[in-house]
C-alpha cells in the first residue's frame, strides 16, 4: 500500500553547475527504478535548472522551505506557489536545522504546512528529539507533539513525516533499526488517532546518517517506508545505492 520513498536533502550544497553534474549522472542510473517514489531538494537557486533535468523523468523535485503566505512584502522569502510554479512537488517542512538555526516553532511549521497544502504541495513534515531529550526520556511527547502540532487544522493527503533524530543528523551516529522502528511505530499510532485508517497511507521515512551501508537494514523495519538522506545523497554512487536498497 505504501511505496519506499527516498528523498535527498541537499542543504546548503550544490551549485547550479554541479546540480547540473550530479543529475545527470544520477537520472540514467536510477531510471529502471519504478518501484520507488525518488525526490530531490536542492537549494533554491538550482530549482530552476533541476525542474528542466528532472522532466521526464521518475524523480520529483521539491524545496527545503517555504513560506507561508501567498505573495507581499516578504523579503528573502518564498512562498508555495512559486514553488509550484518552478515545477516542485514536495516541500520540507520543520527540518531540526530551521528550527534550530531560524526559530521556526510548531506553530510557525504548522502554518507552513497549511500553506503548502492549500497550494498543492506534498509536504515532507520533520520530527525528531534531541539526545538531552532522548536520554531523558521526553522522546515520545517531543514526536507527539510535532506531529499533532504540525498538522493540527490540516488532512492527511499529500503528507509524509519524516522522523529525524537530531543527535543522528551528520553525526554518523544512526539510529538503531530498533530505536527507528519503535519511534515509527509511535508516530503512526499518532496518526491513527487523528485521521483512523486512513493513517496507514502516510509514508514516515527515517532521516539522520543514512548511508549505503545501514540503508538495507533501515528499509527492514516494517513502520520505516523510507528515508530523507542528507550527506549520502550529494555523491551519486552512494545515492543510487540507497535508492536501490535490497530487500531484505
Ligand atoms: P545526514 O544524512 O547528513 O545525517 O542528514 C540527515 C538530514 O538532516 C536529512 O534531512
């Protein structure tokens, strides 16, 4: 019912040549895959040159932000319908970074989720602990509250959340396929009591030092239907690896 759903966070890397480089390296090796929803966020200034390669093909494109209004004196920003304009399909929403480097609260990541759907983007919603909160317990409430928060007032269509450990982010410490699995489990509890059985459509992924080598094993665990890949998607082979990951 749920499809694997491999999508890359590029963060503040890649310019438009090396977007240029990277994808069309990567398109012809992955286009056999049709098995797998295959998404790629780049920055910004490579939407553009990203959304011609990724025409035609079985990968979509979408952002790493978005704003949460429609158009006006905004400056910096950039709102939902620019970004579906430029071709996008998905936009992260609630990366542990912007909440951390730009203040960006529940309430702020709820209104852009909001935003977003109204304008007919997937949103791709992240949650996650950090290890204070983790080793002391609060990792349940903090996931309860950045899903029930991040999606107060808003349906269930167009959503995948993505659980992202922030003590596993960059660190090359990731999570346990035991740690992921039950805090998946937990999530799509969660999601059960808001939206019942349609809850089982919801892709939650798994986000924090996914590489290569652990990408078969996290794929193993039955709540994890995917995974958000930050420093292993900027390398074509290690990419295309975990977009073809074995079945276990
Ligand atoms: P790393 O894969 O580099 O740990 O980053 C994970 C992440 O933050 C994806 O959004």
């Amino acid at each position: 019912m749920r499809r694997p759903f491999i999508a890359a966070n590029w963060k503040m890397n890649k310019t438009v040549s090396e977007t240029q480089d990277f994808l069309s390296a990567f398109i012809p090796e992955v286009k056999e895959v049709k098995d797998v929803d295959i998404v790629i966020a780049p920055p910004f200034t490579s939407l553009a040159v990203a959304a011609e390669e990724l025409s035609n093909t079985n990968i979509k494109l979408a952002a790493q932000n978005v704003f949460y209004e429609e158009k006006g004196a905004y400056t910096g920003e950039v709102s939902p319908l620019m970004l579906i304009d430029i071709g996008c399909k998905y936009v992260i929403v609630g990366h542990s970074e912007r909440r951390q480097y730009f203040h960006e609260t529940d309430e702020i990541v709820n209104r852009k989720v909001r935003a977003a759907k109204k304008a007919g983007l997937g949103v791709i919603l992240c949650v996650g602990e950090d290890l204070e909160e983790r080793e002391t317990g609060k990792t349940f409430s903090v996931l309860e509250k950045g899903v029930d928060k991040g999606l107060s007032e808003t349906d269930y269509e167009g959503i995948v959340i993505a659980y992202e450990p922030i003590w596993a982010i960059g660190t090359g410490r990731t999570a346990t396929p035991e740690q992921a699995q039950e805090a998946h489990e937990f999530i799509r509890e969660r999601l059960r009591l808001n939206y019942g059985k349609k809850a089982d459509s919801i892709c939650i992924i798994y986000g924090g030092s996914v590489t290569p080598d652990n990408i078969d094993s996290l794929m193993a665990c039955k709540d994890l239907d995917g995974v958000l890949v930050g420093g292993a998607s900027l390398k074509v082979e290690s990419f295309v690896r975990i977009v073809r990951f074995n079945r276990l």
